[in-house]
C-alpha cells in the first residue's frame, strides 16, 4: 500500500503517527479473530496431547438453526477434541451482526476448544470473515503430532490457481497425518451436483500425489462418504442448515464427524445429533 504526502520526511511521520492513532483508538480490545484466538491454544494444546492417539471433530453448515448447532457442540465438547473443524457456512448472508452472534455461540458452548473456520458461499464478504473469523486459506500444523490440515477457500465454484498452489507448497511436508478441508465438494460420478469442476481434476491429483489421510466438505446439508481416487472423503453438512433429503446421496441427518488418529491411522465416525 502507497499513499502520496507533502512536506518530505516530517510528513511522512505525521501520517504513521496519525494512522497509529487511529488503529490504537479504532480497535475494540481484544480485536483478534477466532483463527488468532485458537492457534495458540491448538500449539499448548498439542504439547500435551499423547502424540500417537488423538481426536479432532469436523462439522459445518450450521446457519440459521442455533438450536441443533448448540447440540452439536455439546456433543463435539464431549468428544474432548484437540480442535473443531467448522466446514463454512456459518451464517445466512455474513454480516457484522451474523459473524459477532456465531462467535459468541461457539465462545460460550465450547470455551477453550480451538476452532477453526472454512470460509462458505453464504459467508459474504470475505475481508469481513478473514478478519472476524479465520484466513481464507491457512494451515493447522503440530510436527509433534505428525499432523497437518490445510484449509483452503473454493465458495466461489472453484479452485483457482492460487488455492491449488497453497496446497501444493502446504502438503510438501513429512507428516503422518495429512488432511484438506474446504466447503464446496468436487463433481464426481456419486456427487453430480451442487459442486465444482474447476480445479476438481487437479485437486485429486494433488490427494494422491501428497498421500492424504482424508478431505472434508460441508456446502451438502447431509453427510457422505465417498473416495476421490482412494482417497477418504466426506461431506459433513449436518450442523443445523435445512437437511437436504432428496437427490443427494448420502444420509440427511444432524451429525458431527468424530476423526480419531491412532498411530498416524486415522479413522472415522459420523455421531448423530440428539434431538
């Protein structure tokens, strides 16, 4: 970023020293994303977690429907996960208001459970969600625990150039565990519809090439099993969204995803929502 001034070396200090200023007054205390809340706890986390047997939670698509997602997390606490994995879809269009009620939600029924977020089509405006809720692409990563997730953002229909590049720099890593998440799941001979085709070929060359233990999808208001090339795949769509109950393959239930990693083997269970 370039902004032009007069008055040479002095004015240039004037307009740092006024837009430090404005930062120090402008942003409410504690002005950090959920992403930059949980890292942190993820790290202290993992430091303590038995490095040969842990547990992560996946679910996604909780919008409008506050009842059935408070259950899910209930029931995701229970699990006593390492972290939570939200597929996107967090809200019904991604305002201020909708971004501000969700992290509420997610702060007081699962306190201290890191979170993390994968951007949705419903979410928005993106800046707005980078900055509320998580990076639009980013990684979850602990060498002691052999673990890696890569998050990447297709709620566009696709996935760009620069989203696959992430992920070809970002699975280049020796870990025993190697997961991908992002919201919209792949056209496949199984899964025909509400997908994408951009990208999709290059996407299963790279779950192959990079050895993945699995890849998670929301976007689909049910849950699936499915695998791309051999490779482990799920839909787990299933937070509280209106249950897609005809012309989807898979199950149109309220569930969570429970991935247990014994030994560097992962292995999973989709739990169903109470009523």
């Amino acid at each position: 970023m370039t902004a032009r001034t007069s008055g040479g070396l002095g004015g240039m200090v004037l307009l740092l020293a006024g837009a430090l200023a404005f930062v120090l007054a402008g942003s409410p205390a504690g002005a950090e994303s959920l992403y930059e809340r949980s890292l942190p706890r993820f790290h202290a986390m993992a430091e303590k977690t038995a490095p040969r047997d842990f547990t992560f939670v996946v679910l996604g698509d909780n919008r409008g429907n506050d009842a059935v997602f408070r259950r899910a997390l209930r029931l995701a606490a229970g699990c006593q996960p390492l972290f939570i994995l939200h597929d996107g879809d967090v809200s019904v269009s991604g305002s201020p208001a909708e971004l501000d009620h969700f992290r509420a939600l997610v702060e007081e029924s699962v306190p201290g459970i890191p979170f993390f977020v994968v951007v949705g089509n419903h979410e928005g405006r993106k800046d707005l969600f980078a900055r509320e809720l998580a990076p639009l692409d980013y990684v979850i990563d602990s060498p002691r625990l052999g673990l890696r997730v890569a998050v990447v953002d297709n709620s566009g229909y696709a996935l760009k150039p620069g989203e696959l590049a992430f992920l070809q720099g970002n699975l280049t890593v020796e870990r025993r565990s190697i997961f991908v998440a992002m919201h919209i799941p792949p056209k496949t001979p199984r899964w025909s519809w509400h997908t994408f085709s951009e990208g999709a070929d290059a996407l299963t060359r790279l779950l192959t090439e990079k050895k993945v233990s699995a890849v998670f999808f929301g976007h689909v208001h049910l849950f699936d099993r499915a695998e791309i090339a051999g490779v482990p795949a799920f839909i787990t769509g299933g937070a509280g969204a209106p249950l897609i109950k005809v012309g989807f393959p898979g199950e149109a239930v309220y569930h969570i995803l429970v991935v247990r990693v014994r030994n560097g083997v992962a292995s999973f269970e989709m739990v169903r929502v109470p009523e």
